[in-house]
C-alpha cells in the first residue's frame, strides 16, 4: 500500500487527489472522531408590532420554522446581499 504525502497547502492535496484514487491509500490512514463547534450567538431584544410578530409566526409555520428561525435567515439573507453590493 501506497503512503499519502505530507501536502503543504489545501491546493496541492486538491491537485494530488485529482489524480489519484483513495482505493490505494485507505490503509495509510486511521479512524477519526468528527466534533462540531456551534458558534456562539448573542441575544438581542428588538421590538416589533405584535401584528408583525403574528404575520411571521404564521409564515414560518407555513415553513416548518419556529419565527426566531425566519428571522435570522431574513436578517443573514439582507447582510449577504448587502455585503454584495457593497463589493
């Protein structure tokens, strides 16, 4: 079995595996615990009119979302349009 070079930047290991099948290279490595890291969020209080809070409590059920959820994809999806206009 073949061993797996030291890659000294993601491209280069990109470029290697382009050209190479990990069929001759499985047995070069070993079992890995994955762990997942949530950022950690703030919390903020913003007041809204509670009609407002009724028409997005509602659209986010027609969604399968809890509101709080809805919120915070609008607000990322107005940053990232924000962020590209900007640019």
């Amino acid at each position: 079995m073949k061993k797996i070079p030291k890659f000294k930047t993601d491209k280069e290991a990109a470029l290697f595996w382009q050209t190479h099948t990990f069929e001759n290279y499985f047995k070069d490595t070993k079992e890995s615990e994955i762990v997942f890291v949530k950022k950690p969020k703030k919390t903020i209080a913003i007041r809204l009119d509670p009609e407002d809070i009724k028409t997005v409590e509602h659209l986010a059920e027609r969604k399968g979302l809890n509101y709080t959820s809805l919120l915070r994809m609008w607000i990322k999806e107005h940053l990232a349009k924000e962020a590209e206009h900007r640019a």
